[in-house]
C-alpha cells in the first residue's frame, strides 16, 4: 500500500506521540468527550486483540470495545463476526478445512467458519489476522502473533491497564447477533451478565451496547449503562423478525428517542446520522447521551471536503472531522484511531 504524505505524517506522530500521550493520559482528567478504541486500535493493530486494546489504552483511550460472540462450550470470545475467515488464520489451518459451511446468520447467508462450531480450546489453537488487508496493508505485519481473547481476558487486560495508567478503562462489550444466538441454544445475555457480576464491574468500568433492543432490556438491573447502537438502514433484527417494523430512522425521533431512554443511556449512531441533522439535541433533550461511529483516518472514510493525497487509503485531515464532533456537543467518539482522537481533543 503506498502511503501519502499525510499518511506518513499521521503514522509518524502515532509512533512518536505514544510515550508523550500515554503520559499525558496518567497525570492528567480526562476532558471533553469519551474516546473509545473501536476493537483496540484497530487503525494500527489487528483489531480484538491484546496488542491492539493495549495500543488504544496506552494512547489515551478511556474505553475499549469487545464484541461478543460464543464458542460451542459457550464461552464469550472477542471477534468482529462469528465468522472468523477474515479475523483469523483459519482458512489456512487444514485440520479444521471440514468445519466451513454455510449458515444464515440475521437473514443472510453466510459462508465461512464460525466460532459456535469451535470449542475454547480449538479457537485458542488459532492466529488473529489483519481484517482488512487492502486497507491497512502495515498491519499484517503482526499477523499470527494474536490469539483469540476471551471476555473474561480483556477484563482483566482492561483492569491491569487501569492501574499501569492511574486511571479506569472501562470496557464496552457489544452483543453481537443476539436473537441468532439464542435460536441456537448460544444465549449471549446470561453469560455477559454473569461475567459483569463476577467481575464486580461498576458503571464507571462497563458500558454494554447492542443494536438489539430485545438484548438491552434482557440485561437491565446489572447497574451498568446501556448503549441502543443505531444502523443507517433498515431496522434492528430482533424486531424484524418477530414482525415489528420498526426500523433505526423511527428510533432515532423524538418519540423513538423517548423509548429508547426507557431502557437505556446512550445511543450510538453512525456519525452521518449525527451531522446535519437534530438527532444530537434531540437525544439530549431526551436525556441520552451520544457517541457517533466509526471515526477513522482513510480517505475512503472521510467526507470528500476532508480527503487528502491521491489514494482511498491515504489518511485525510482526521483532525478536523474530530474538531467538527467536539463542537458539536457529541459525548463519545467510537474509533479506529484513539491516539488522535485524543490528541484532537486536547486541541
């Protein structure tokens, strides 16, 4: 992947900055929004694993993000999707060639291998790889150095990290597929809220989100916060498939606001959800707080207005989509790229 000059400069003050930011993270209050390391730092690490969760606390980030998936001795493992060809070494491994199929997985079909057909113990056997290659070319420099973590291990990463750094990283689990899971005898609530419990995990170290509602309100009363995440199109699944037609555009008015803080604290648009539109002052007046997805730094994934160089995957002015959410008024930022969008709100 050829980088731009932006590029270079963008990389560079990630690797420079580390020590300076870390640092600054220590001894200083955390001031203006929440900046949560979507995955890790997953512009810089491949994503779910401990190196990237370390990365995005060492740089600044106050929250990390693991979804949350099960093995066949349902046990809450941390992958992007259930299937693990693009996020492991899988494909490669010849023992397990036999395992991949063909399932519908919310309405689509999937093909691939999953992790409800994998024991803890087989999961454990494999390597985390880059997701997405063509973009983040550098990143496949740590393929195969990874396993696949736990729930269980990335609380206790999270709470080593909290007393290396002199300040609490909370972690922002999302359940992932929800209704799928449980059709398949897989529930993911219990085993998240008995996690939560176990771990004693307070409001201030554990924010639970999914795009399910159906999920949320099965984990109230665990006296953590919880997150309604919000898609662009069409409605959430749990909904749709019990014949609710309820989509994500009626959820985010005034009326779907006002149900949405019956059960819950945040929600979590897409950040073109945010821009343009009243969804900020109209989840506030309903007393939600709001963090947009996905910030990033590729051009790809910038306004046009922001894109620098001549490439997709040339980094753009990330600084100044960061600058444009902060006076907005956003409470958190969800992103791939923690270290700038802390060094963003430090102005």
């Amino acid at each position: 992947m050829r980088l731009g000059r932006r590029s270079l400069l963008l990389a560079a003050a990630a690797g420079t900055a580390t020590a300076a930011t870390a640092a600054t993270a220590a001894a200083e209050p955390r001031r203006g929004p929440v900046v949560i390391g979507h995955r890790g730092a997953a512009g810089w690490r491949p994503e779910h694993t401990a190196a990237s969760y370390t990365y995005a606390v060492q740089t600044g980030a106050d929250w990390i993000e693991p979804d949350l998936v099960p093995t066949k001795d349902h046990v809450l493992v941390v992958r992007h999707e259930n299937e693990i060809s693009q996020t492991t070494d899988v494909a490669h491994r010849p023992e397990f060639a036999g395992r991949r199929t063909t399932k519908t997985v919310d309405g689509r079909s999937v093909t691939g291998w999953f992790t409800e057909d994998f024991t803890l113990a087989e999961l454990k056997t494999l390597r985390a790889v880059e997701r997405l290659p063509q973009v983040r070319n550098r990143n496949t420099v740590f393929d195969g150095r990874e396993e696949v973590m736990t729930f269980q291990e990335v609380v206790a990463l999270a709470r080593k990290l909290s007393k290396a750094h002199g300040r609490t990283i909370a972690v922002f689990p999302e359940t992932k597929h929800p209704t799928y899971f449980r059709s398949i005898g897989l529930p993911l609530e219990p085993k998240l809220a008995a996690a939560i419990r176990r771990a004693r995990l307070g409001p201030r170290e554990c924010v639970v989100q999914s795009f399910e509602p159906t999920s949320l309100q099965r984990m109230t009363g665990l006296g953590v916060p919880l997150w309604q995440a919000l898609g662009t199109t069409g409605g959430p699944y749990d909904l749709a498939s019990s014949g609710d037609p309820t989509t994500y555009r009626d959820m985010m008015t005034p009326a779907g606001l006002a149900r949405i803080a019956r059960y819950a604290d945040w929600i979590g648009p897409d950040k073109s959800s945010v821009a343009g539109t009243s969804l900020l002052a109209d989840a506030h007046a309903a007393r939600l707080r709001v963090g947009p997805y996905t910030f990033r730094a590729e051009n790809q994934f910038l306004p046009a207005d922001l894109r620098r160089g001549t490439g997709p995957n040339d980094f753009g002015d990330a600084f100044a989509e960061y600058a444009l959410y902060y006076r907005m008024g956003v409470d958190a930022v969800v992103t791939d790229f923690p270290d700038l969008a802390v060094m963003a709100r430090r102005g």
